[in-house]
C-alpha cells in the first residue's frame, strides 16, 4: 500500500545500508525499515509484518522480497503485500537514490 508523497526525507547513505539488509529509521512513532537488495536497489517499509508485526528489517531479502524473520511470510518489498497465499500488506514508502549515493525516502 502506498501513501501519498509529502516530502523527500534524507536518511543516510546507501553504503551505509548492508546488501541484502536493511537499517531503520524513525518516523514519529512509526519505525521504517530501508532496505537494499544484492543489485543496489532501495526500498522503503513499516518495519511491520502484516501477519503479526514481525520486525521485517531483521529479515532475508531475496528476488524483490523480504522473508520475514518469525514465520516466514515473504513480502514484496515495493509493494509492502505478502506473497503466496498469506493476506495483507505493509505500508511501503518511495525510495530515491541520488547520484552522491545519499538515500531519500517519501513520507
Ligand atoms: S510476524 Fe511475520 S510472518 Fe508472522
């Protein structure tokens, strides 16, 4: 699910982000878990499963998804919906990348 744009926000570079890992950052009280995959691309979610609030930033990212780390639910990581026959979606953020390397997200 997205949310509509309000502003690019600043959250680091992307070499501070391990491939295939992530790093949060806080939003008010919400927690969202940046992400990079093997190839340097850079998605944004609430660090929330949508089964039972698993940390999805603590999970494997693979193929475009994050395999969350309590039961296994693999969520596509652009749009925050899980996989496969499991229900449900997590807010999911727009990423930028910009040439300096400097990683923005969209709130
Ligand atoms: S909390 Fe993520 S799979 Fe159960």
């Amino acid at each position: 699910m997205n949310v509509a744009t309000k502003q690019w926000v600043a959250v680091g570079q992307l070499n501070d982000i391990p491939r295939q890992g992530a790093r949060c950052v806080k939003n008010g009280e919400m927690t969202i878990a940046v992400f990079r995959t093997s190839d340097d691309r850079i998605y944004a979610l609430e660090d929330k499963c949508p089964h039972k609030n698993g940390p999805l930033s603590q999970g494997i990212v693979h193929d475009g998804c994050v395999t969350c780390p309590l039961h296994n639910w693999v969520i596509s990581l652009e749009t925050g919906t899980a996989q496969g026959a499991d229900e449900g979606a997590t807010l999911s953020f727009p990423t930028k990348l910009e040439e300096d390397g400097s990683v923005l997200i969209g709130l």
